[in-house]
C-alpha cells in the first residue's frame, strides 16, 4: 500500500524564514529518488537547490514559479510504497518508484518513518474523499461521483460543496482573505491542482457585489513604485535595522598617505607570480591590526551580559552584484598571505554575481572590510555588519596636495573610517587601530614588524 508523504520547505539555516521558487526541476507524475532536487529557491542569502528525503512519485507541487513560501509550508507530495505504480498509471508513466527515504537532507530535515499517511490533495472538481483509511493507498483517484461533477465554474462555488481543508498554503493570502470577509472555500484555486492563489482572492474582491457598492471616497494622489521590501533587500534592512537598534556605534576617521603602499604593491606585482590587489593589502593590514587590538574582533552576548573576543578572523568583504550588496566571508583571514587572500577574494565575488554563494558563505564573519571607494566616494560612516563589533570602510585613493617630508606634494591620499561598538572597547582602542592601520598604508614596512 502506497503512502503520500508530503515534503515541507526545510529550514535553510542561518534564521531563514522564507524562499522564492525560482525553478521546478519536476513536475507531476515523474519518478524522483532519494535525496533528487526537486525544486530551486532563492533565499535572502542564495540560490539553493532543495533535494527530497523520499523516494517515489510526485502527486503535487504546491507552488507557481515567484511564489514565496514560508518554512513549513508544503512543497511536493511524493507517493511512496508499493502501491505507488498506481500514481504513475495515474499520471501516464510507468517507472518503478523508490520505496525509501533520507535521513540527512537539510537543517533540522530528514526522513520520518514514524510519520502517518499524509491527506491527498483534492484536484479542482472532484469531491474530497472519505476520511478512510484506503483512500490514501491511491492518492490521484478520483471518486466516482467527481466525474459528473461540473467543472465549469472558474471562480466561486457553494460552499458546502467544498469539504476538507482549503487548498491554500500562504499565510499572506489566508490574511487578505480574512481582512476582506473572502470565504476561501468559496473559491476555485487557479494555481497547480486547485491551488487558491492572491490573485485569486484579489479577483473575488474585485468581482462585482450583489449589493450595492459604497460611495467611493476621495481618489487618492498617484503613488510612486513599490518595490516589495523581501529576498535579499529585505535581509539587508533587517540586519541594517537591528544593527542600528542594539549598537551603541561611534566613528572615526583619518587620512592616509597611500603612495608607498601603491608602491608596494606594483613591485610585488612587477616581480611576477599572480597579481595582488589593493583590497588583500588592506586585509592583510587589518588582521594584523586586530591581533594588537583584538577587542575589535569580538561580539557582544546580551544574553549572558559579556563580551566575547574570537580566536579567529573571519573577514567579511562588501561586494557588489545585480541581486544587491553581499557580505561574503573569508575563513581564517589572519593566516592568509596577500596573494592568498587576492585569490579568495575574486573567487568569492565571482560567486556572489553568479549567485552560487551558499548561505553559510555570507554568515560568521567577525570584521567587515568595507572599500566603497569603487563608487568613486571618499568617505562614509559605516553601519556595522551585526551582531560583529567593528567595520573598517576605505575611500577612493586619488592625487591630492600633501605636505611630504615638509614639502607640498601631490600624493595619493585615502580616507579612512572605522565604526566601532562603544561597548566592546572606548575610543582610545579604536584610535590606536585606525592610526595603525593609517601608519601601515603609508608605510608598509611598519607591517613587517607584525608578520
């Protein structure tokens, strides 16, 4: 006897509450085994191919493609068992199914063998079944009485014809539908078997009343665009938010003279070997600095009341792609050469544009690098990367007047900006920081003494 397991949204980690479909890499009737992607989803963090813990054939998938789900809502229905071939019949295949399931899927996800039949899912016209036992060994069967049953009506339905629970996975549509006084067991769902979607309660609102419709008011001035504040832009301004809320931040700020730095650096180049960037220079220069001054490298555990200073420096760096700005992280940064951390860096920018980056690529950091002197600016006050203590941002370098050496010279100057957690240190901490890593810029050689 075949079971119909349903396969819910995972928990995708790092405090995900929801994700887009972007993808279907199966559809209805096809034969799926274990641990296969079945469908690929867009968080605020990345794209991530979710892969099922049963084997088997798939009954029904919830869901059109740019549909956000929360986690826990259903995905796919798979029919599992021997019986399963049924479903296949059903569906015009006719491959054997896998009979088994994973352990192992994702965060807080795997196989639950102790787990009940789950309900079939009612297609549009066809009458629910009996709460009995034998309708879950053939999950696609319709009743007899479905076939003489009309299928004309597109929208609404009395609602005693409708029984069972209501074809609707999304919370946000359920509300709209309450706030209004919708019946949804009034309406006839227009997404993947019956599924009632927004635009399907938003088509009931606007389908006309039987009474009359109450005066209209005063028409409201032209809005601007609405861009929906979810995905990647929503993950930002929540962190953004939260950052602003709980850290108690204060900035300073400094010129350097970059001249023999740049002058560094074009000899290593010159020398030969791969190229090493200004960024990996000034990575390296700021895990130097935060071995003298490792109260920057730390957060701050409220629930315990203390200051925790890591071990490690796990960098985060600001990069630019078409989704918005990401924050990956390079591991274990203080133990990175410049050439190393050259490589890292391109290979995770490129990851970021191409959106490959997984989730846990752009959590864990401890101290963000932040160089928006890309965008042609001088300078900035930094909002910290939460729950991390500090962020040092970097200006554009350009030919400015400097008195060198008592003289006026046209120098390459750069300003730069530390923001910092006033709980984790004072200002004197904070100076001694920026005035090293100012001092390493406009003298290198001072970081050999650190090395």
């Amino acid at each position: 006897m075949a079971q119909v397991m349903e396969f819910k949204l995972p928990d995708l980690g790092e405090g995900l509450t929801e994700a887009e479909i972007v993808r279907w890499l199966v559809a209805v009737g096809d034969v799926v085994a274990v641990d296969q992607p079945v469908v690929e989803v867009e968080t605020a963090k990345a794209m991530v191919e979710v892969p099922c813990p049963y084997g088997g054939v798939v009954t029904a998938r919830f869901g059109e493609e740019g549909t956000e789900l929360p986690v826990g809502a259903p995905l796919i229905t798979v029919a599992v068992g021997a019986g399963a071939a049924d479903a296949v019949a059903v569906a015009g295949e006719g491959a054997e199914p896998e009979a088994s399931g994973s352990g192992n899927v994702l965060v807080g996800y795997g196989t639950d063998h102790s787990r009940p039949a789950r309900r079939r899912r009612v297609r549009p016209g066809s009458a629910a079944p009996a709460p009995a036992p034998a309708a879950v060994s053939r999950p696609l069967a319709a009743a007899p009485a479905a076939a003489a049953a009309p299928a004309a009506v597109a929208v609404a339905a009395p609602a005693a014809l409708v029984t069972g629970p209501v074809p609707v996975i999304s919370p946000l549509v359920r509300k709209l539908a309450r706030d209004h006084g919708i019946d949804l067991r009034a309406l006839r769902g227009s997404g993947p078997e019956g599924l009632i979607l927004r635009a399907d309660v938003e088509a009931a609102l606007k389908a006309p009343a039987a009474a009359p419709a109450p005066v209209a008011a005063a028409p409201v001035a032209a809005a601007g665009e609405r861009i929906p504040l979810k995905g990647l832009r929503g993950a930002v301004a929540d962190k953004l938010s939260r950052s602003r809320r709980e850290i108690p931040d204060a900035t300073c700020w400094v010129d350097a003279d970059a001249t023999e730095l740049m002058a560094a650096r074009a000899a290593m180049n010159a020398a030969g070997g791969p190229k090493v960037s200004v960024l990996a220079l000034l990575a390296r220069i700021c895990t130097a600095a935060l071995a003298r001054y490792p109260e920057l490298n730390s957060t701050v555990d409220l629930a315990a009341n203390e200051i925790v200073r890591l071990p490690a420096v796990h960098l985060g760096f600001a990069a630019q792609t078409e989704r918005g700005l990401v924050v990956p992280v390079v591991r274990d940064a203080q133990g990175r050469s410049a050439e190393s951390l050259t490589a890292e860096f391109a290979r995770m920018t490129e990851l970021a544009r191409t959106g490959k980056l997984a989730p846990s690529d752009l959590t864990g950091g401890t101290f963000t690098l932040n160089n928006y002197g890309v965008f042609g600016v001088d300078g900035s006050t930094p909002i910290i990367n939460h729950p991390e203590a500090a962020m040092l941002g970097v200006g554009r370098i350009i030919p400015k007047p400097w008195v060198h050496q008592g003289e006026l010279a046209v120098r390459q100057v750069v300003q730069l900006s530390l923001t910092f957690d006033h709980r984790v240190c004072d200002g004197g901490a904070a100076g001694g920081f920026l005035r090293y890593v100012a001092d390493c810029v406009e003298s290198p050689a001072v970081l050999l003494r650190s090395l």
